[in-house]
C-alpha cells in the first residue's frame, strides 16, 4: 500500500497510464498534436481516485502533461520533418509570441481558481470537436495565412490556451492553419513544432506555479509543483515509442474516420468537465 491506496489499484492505475501513453503518442503523431486532449482526463480521473485534492487535480494534470508532451513533441516533430511537410517559416514567426503566450499562461495558473482551467478546455476542446465533426474544411477566414502582425496575436493566443489546456498546442494551430486553407496533412506536420515551443517553457511555468502547494502538502507524493512524477515515468516511455507510428499513419491514410473518432472524444472530455463544473 503506498499513500493509503491498495497495491491492486496501484496495478491497475500504472496500467492505465501505460496504455494512455500508447493511445497519447499515437495521436501526436497522426493529428500533430502533444496529446494533452488525452493525457489531461485520463490524468484527472486518475489524480480523483488516489484522493487528490479538487482544488490542485486540475492544474497538476495540467502541468503533469506538458511535461510528459516535452519527449512526444520532439519525436513527433523530427518524424513530420523527415517528410519535408514543416513550414518553418511559421513557426518562425510563432516562436516567440508562442513563448510568451506559455509564460503568461504558467503565471496565471498559479494564481487561477481551478475551474478556470475546466472552462478553458471545454470551451477549446468543443470548438475544435464540432469541427472535426461537422465542418471538414468548410470553416475558413481566407485562402492564405495572415499577414505577421496578427499571426504574432495568434501565436500568443495559442500559448496561453495551450499552457491552461496542458496540450502541445497542436490540436488550436492545425484548425487556425486549416482556417487558413493549409492542407491538412502540413498543418499537422507544421503543428507538431509547436509541442516543443510550448511543452518545455510550460511545464518549468507549471513547476513555479505549484511551488506553494509543495509547502502546503496538498500535492501527492512525487510531485515537482504542479508535475507528478509519477506520471512522467509511466507516461513517456510508450507515447515515446507510439509516436512516430501515428506520423507514418497521417501520412497514409484518409483521416476522416479518425477525425470523426478524436471529434467524439474531445465532446465526452468536454461534458465530464462541464458535469464536473455545475456539482
């Protein structure tokens, strides 16, 4: 028994997360994204039965999954490059709003109630299901990319929802890149760039914003401010090895049924969130 949980719930919890981390880095390789849109529920739920406590749950599975994202996006974005379909100069551009957008975000988590971060994602994570669901490439703002004024806006906007979401960033650019009539497979090759942009900066942010909390002893074992290692350890090693099979994937076959699948999911995450926020 460790912390008052039974060593069978133990077993099956690392199970869990090692299957999580597998279904993790395949997304990040076939939708470009760090797999936070899964590694955050799975984590809350998680963090809910060992007992943790609500007014941390959601920041530290927040936090625990820009850290787990860090591995994941570097793989993902070397195996999209390796197919020549990244346009750098985006993320060129992005870089540095993306950073500051990261850093805003990590300050405002050590600050924000812990609904704010629920109604962050249910509100992304709804406008992006309905899409996949319905719109296919019917919502656009024009046929080419903005000017760099207001990319630098999006970029910064990107940063701060993807720190509060605890996502790689991937799943708000491929649907800005797409608006934008990008073809689809190279906004998720030029989205996975963005994982390691955002994943680094956001998870030390997240550390500093949970550093009360670790004084305070309202964090379970193993925590580093507002990451678990726990989830770390188990996380990585399968999102690590599933993540370039996902990228082979993309690029292979119609995605359609795959939208339609990560569509419904994001729209059940969000209704737990919502359920979660009105008891």
């Amino acid at each position: 028994m460790l912390a008052g949980i039974p060593l069978g719930d133990l077993a099956f919890l690392a199970v869990s997360l090692v299957l999580a981390g597998a279904v993790t880095g395949l997304l990040a390789g076939v939708f470009g994204v760090g797999g936070g849109a899964v590694i955050v529920p799975v984590l809350y739920e998680i963090f809910r039965v060992i007992g943790v406590a609500e007014e941390v749950r959601m920041p530290l599975s927040v936090g625990t999954s820009l850290a787990i994202i860090i591995p994941t996006s570097i793989r993902s974005f070397n195996a999209h490059r390796a197919k020549g379909l990244v346009d750098l100069s985006i993320l060129k551009v992005w870089a540095i709003p993306v950073v500051a957008g990261v850093l805003a975000g990590s300050w405002i988590a050590r600050y924000a109630p812990a609904d704010l971060f629920k109604i962050v994602f249910v509100a992304v994570a709804t406008v992006s299901a309905l899409r996949l669901l319905f719109a296919a490439d019917r919502w656009k703002f024009g046929e080419d990319m903005p000017g760099k004024p207001l990319m630098v806006v999006y970029g910064g906007i990107i940063g701060v929802l993807s720190a509060l979401m605890g996502i790689g960033g991937g799943q708000l650019s491929s649907l800005f890149m797409t608006f934008y009539g990008r073809p689809i497979h190279q906004a998720v090759a030029t989205s996975s760039g963005l994982g390691v942009l955002i994943s680094i900066p956001g998870a030390i942010g997240f550390i500093y914003a949970g550093w009360p909390q670790m004084a305070l002893g309202t964090l379970p074992p193993l925590s580093l401010g507002y990451v678990s290692l726990i989830g770390m350890i188990l996380f990585i090693p399968t999102s690590i090895w599933t993540a370039p099979i996902g990228a082979r994937l993309a690029h292979r076959l119609s995605k359609r049924r795959l939208e339609v699948a990560f569509g419904l999911f994001l729209l059940v995450v969000a209704s737990r969130f919502v359920w979660s926020l009105l008891h």
